[in-house]
C-alpha cells in the first residue's frame, strides 16, 4: 500500500514535469506565432515595387515606426515590376488610409530589410482587405555611390581650379605683384586727389544750384515767374470753373436731346412725322432718285461747257496745273 | 591490427543496428509495460530535472556574459537577447541538455542492466514468462526518447532565464523586452528543428545504454565498462546526429 502511495506520487510529479515541458513549448510556439501574425485577425494588403533591395518573406511591416505585421510573399510580376503581399494586424486597419505610401528600408544602418509605410497629409479612406499602396521607389546605395562619385569629379574639377588660381595668384605678374606695386599706388592717390577736387567743384555746383532755387522762390526770372504767378493761377481756376459749369449745360442739353429723341419715336411734332413715315421715304427715295438723274445731266451740261468757247481756257489752265 | 579495430567496430555497429531493429520489432507490438514506462519516465525524466535546469542556466548565464564583449566592440550591445536566445535555442540547449542525459542515464541504464545481466536476473526473468526485453530495453528507451525533448524545452527556457540575468549584469534589459526579442527573433524554423532532434537524441541515448548494458559480460568489471562504454558512445552519437539534424534542416531551409 506504501508502495502503491509512493509509486502514485511519482506519478504526479511525473505528469506535472511532462505538462511543465509541453506548455513552455506551447507558449513559445504560441509566441513565436503572435509576431509572425499567425493567429489572431488579420488582413492583406499588396503593393507593387520597381525594386525591393533584398525583401524577403517574413519581414516586418512597419506603419508610423511601429511594427504591425509581415511580409507574406514577394513574388516577381514582370521585368519591372515586384509585387510584395503583407500581413497586417486587423487593429491598424482603420488607421492606414487608401493613399498611404509604402516604401522598402532598412532597420538601421545594416539590419534587415522592413517596408515602411506611411501616411500622407491628404485625406482618404481606410484600406481594405485587398487593397494596393503607392509605392517609393527604395534608395539604392549603388545610385548613392554613383551620385557620389559625379560628386567627386566635380569637386577635383573645382579643386584643379582653385589651385591654378592659387598658383596665379601667387607667381609674378599676379594681382597681388599690381596691388604691391608702388607706382600704381601713387596713381591711384592721385586719382584720389583728383576724385577730392571733382568732389569740391560738386560742392560748388549745389552750392550754386541752391542760390537758384532760392531766387526761383522769390520770384525772380521767368521760370520763377511762371512757377510763383498766383495770378496765374487764379485765372486757372476760374477756367475750371467755367469748363465745370460748361459741362453742366452741357449735361441739361444732352437730357433735352433725349427727351426729343424720345418724342421722335413715339412720332410726335413734324420732325417726327417726317422720320416714321414710310410713305415719305418713297417720296424720298425716289426725289433722290430724280435727284441722281437731274446731276447726272448736270455733269453732261458741265462737260459741255468745258467745250464751249468762254470757259476752254479756264479749264486749259487747270490742265495744266 | 588495424583491420582487426575496424572489424570490430563494424561489428559492433551492425549488432547494434540488429538490436534497434529488434527494439522496433518488439516494443510497438502488446503487451505494453506501461507502469514500468512511467517508472522509467519517472527515473530518466524528473530526476535529471536539476542537473539539466542547474546546467542550462548556468549555460545561459555565461553564454551571455561572453557574447557581450564582441557585440560592444560592434556596438550591438542591444541585440544580445537576439544573438544569445538564437545559439540557446538552437544549439546549446539541447545539446547541453542530450550531453548530461548521456551521462547520468546512459551509464545509469548501463549499469543497471549490466549488473542484472551478469547476475543473470534477465536470464531468470526469461525464465519466468516476462519478456526482458519488453520490460527493460523497451520502457527505457522510450522513456529516454520521450523525455529528453521536455527537459530539453526546460533546459530552453532556464537558460533563457540564466540569459536574462547575464544581459542584466552590465546593461539594462527589462524581463518584457528581453522576452519580446526573444520571440521577435525566434522562429518556427529555430523551435522545431531544435527539438525534433532532440526526440534522436533521447533515443540514441538509450538505446545505447540498454545495447551496452545487455550485452555485458565478464562479470563486475565488465558492468563498469559496459557503463563507461555507453557514455562515451552515446555522447559521440549526440554529436553525429546533431551534425546530420543540422545539415538536413540547412538542406531543408529551415533557418
């Protein structure tokens, strides 16, 4: 019975050992999975990239820094084109809008390989399962080196520069020899000098030019006399003053004209007989037909009179003119 | 001289390659010797619970105090739980943990069954009706091959303990972070493999032993040898099918 007894508390310490082992196995499976995404909702969202920079299977997807899911598959489309399928977590779905950017980084300077996505100012709606990001185009180091490298060809141009520079600056017939030269610093001192008396004779000249002004002032010489007049000016004023009352008749006037302008179309007095009447018209019309022919036989009369002895050599004349 | 060694290598690795098979032939088929099995368990499992958890955290704990000095000098310091969570669970731990169990169980096996082999109690046992090898080869092995994956597991998580500690001893990791990069690092393909070949492990172990122990002869200094034997033997097989486990899931991209 004792051994019975003893034999059952093996057997407990046993089961709890076996138990202890395949839980720590669980949970680490179990934890293992919850950072792959594996359990727990989740969705999909694609993206197509020009190049992924290494991406590979399982990678972290990174929205606003934080992880919130994995690369599922990054499969080649066509020659241009890689499409990368991430797992997200189902929590962030509401926060990652339709017009997001995805982009391939790295995590710091060497780690692995992550797309970043991010946000944009502009408003949008929430992704949906399914849905494709915009995408960046990854930095790639060999086009920072290339970059770099036109970078570098320019700065030994530069640097190839500046030295002739340097080197012309220093031989004999440099600028630096013109500005140690004694002769020429004696020219420019006398150009100073000269610059000095120039600038004297201006003294003068405003001096003299002031005098003017104060005479204009007072009234003196004809420009004075026109600017200072206030005679003159007077007689300007008033003419203003006529040319306003002018414009005021002138305003009445114009009111009377439209009045008769008026009275004209509703056919009111002669005048406007004579204006809406279609009847008159013909008679008019045909006056001035009457008119035509009775000038055109004018004209013949006047050419016959060219001709006719009294007038031929007042016309003779004019010929020749 | 020579060829007589190699001769007697190969025969002994063709008789033990006869007894697995006769294992095979005989511990799946009724009657099982259950309760002897949870003895065994009882014996190879729980018992080397200490030695195996004492080992690992002090593998843990040291395996982290070494790393820190080269990932400093990368400036890395921060990716210790990473790098040390990787080499615990993937190799350190169970090998660790296979090594000690070869130890203490293998020469245990060994000389238990050596000593009732040249007392001839399995002689008598046969004898009696009881099949021996149903009752002593086939409990033993599978309890070994049953319970070095969960000491194993054990010994994964104690030494990941004992790494804790060692991240904690110069810099300054909380338990939450350092358990959120171990499992931010660790993946499926680093768990499973790690302990598949544990359950080799546990089996080569044990078969090994009850080989040993079986065949022992020449009376006491034969059990002594027949125990030493099984140590030596069984540890170098951990070794060899750590290398091929390894190989296969490197093959298999398991990484």
């Amino acid at each position: 019975m004792n051994n019975m007894a003893n034999e059952t508390f093996r057997n407990i310490r046993l089961g709890v050992f076996v138990v202890v082992g395949t839980l720590l196995l669980v949970t680490a499976f179990y934890l293992v999975g919850n950072k792959q995404n594996l359990f727990g909702s989740s969705f999909r969202i694609s993206a197509r990239f020009y190049n992924v920079n290494g991406l590979t299977q399982g990678n972290n997807v990174r929205f606003a820094g934080i992880d919130v899911g994995t690369v599922e598959t990054v499969n080649i489309e066509n020659d241009s084109t890689v499409i990368v399928v991430m797992l997200l977590e189902k929590d962030v779905q509401k926060f990652i809008k339709g017009n997001a950017i995805a982009s391939v980084g790295t995590d710091g300077l060497m780690g692995n390989k992550l797309v970043n996505i991010n946000s944009v100012k502009d408003l949008g709606l929430s992704i949906k399962e399914g849905d494709e990001l915009r995408t960046l185009r990854p930095l790639e180091m060999d086009e920072m080196v290339r970059t770099l490298n036109e970078t570098n060809i320019n700065i030994k141009v530069i640097t190839d520069n500046l030295r002739s520079i340097t080197e012309k600056i220093s031989s004999k017939n440099s600028l630096w020899n013109v500005l140690l030269d004694t002769i020429v610093a004696d020219n420019v001192k006398s150009a100073v000098v000269n610059l000095k008396l120039m600038s004297n004779d201006g003294i003068a000249i405003t001096g003299n030019l002031k005098e003017l002004a104060r005479q204009m002032r007072y009234g003196k010489g004809t420009i004075a006399a026109l600017i200072t007049d206030t005679v003159l000016s007077g007689r300007i004023n008033q003419t203003i003053v006529k040319l306003e009352k002018f414009s005021d008749t002138a305003a009445v006037i114009s009111g009377d004209i439209s009045y008769l302008v008026q009275q004209l179309k509703h056919g009111k007095g002669s005048m406007g007989v004579l204006l809406t009447d279609t009847m008159l018209v013909h008679d008019l019309n045909k006056s001035i037909l009457r008119i035509d022919t009775a000038a055109g036989s004018f004209n013949e009369n006047m050419e016959a009179l060219q001709y006719s002895w009294p007038f031929k050599k007042y016309y003779k004349k004019k010929g020749k003119k | 001289m020579a060829f007589e060694a190699i001769k007697k290598v190969l025969a002994e690795a063709g008789d033990i390659a006869r007894f697995t098979a006769r294992f095979f032939s005989e511990a799946f088929r009724p009657r099982f010797e259950f309760t002897e099995f949870l003895r065994q368990c009882f014996f190879i499992g729980y018992k080397s619970l200490p030695l195996v958890a004492i080992t690992a955290f002090i593998m843990g704990l040291v395996i982290t105090i070494q790393s820190r000095p080269t990932l400093v000098e990368f400036g890395a310091e921060s990716w210790l739980p990473k790098m040390v969570s990787v080499s615990l669970v993937r190799e350190i731990a169970p090998v660790i943990t296979a090594l000690i169990c070869a130890g203490k169980i293998g020469s245990g096996i060994g000389a238990e069954l050596g000593s009732m082999k040249v007392t001839e109690q399995i002689d008598s046992m046969e004898v009696s009706g009881t099949n021996p090898f149903k009752y002593l080869i086939a409990t033993r092995v599978l309890a070994s091959t049953f319970m070095i994956p969960i000491l194993a597991v054990i010994a994964d998580a104690v030494s990941l303990y004992g790494g804790f500690l060692g991240a904690n001893i110069h810099g300054a990791v909380s338990w939450t972070l350092f358990w959120n990069q171990v499992f931010e690092t660790l993946q499926y393909g680093d768990i499973v493999p790690s302990i598949l070949k544990t359950y080799f492990f546990g089996f080569a172990i044990g078969i090994i032993g009850c080989y040993k122990g079986y065949n022992s002869n020449k009376g006491t200094e034969g059990v002594g040898r027949s125990a030493n034997s099984a140590v030596v033997i069984s540890s170098l097989l951990v070794f060899v099918i750590d290398l091929l486990a390894v190989q296969i899931s490197d093959l298999l991209n398991l990484t």
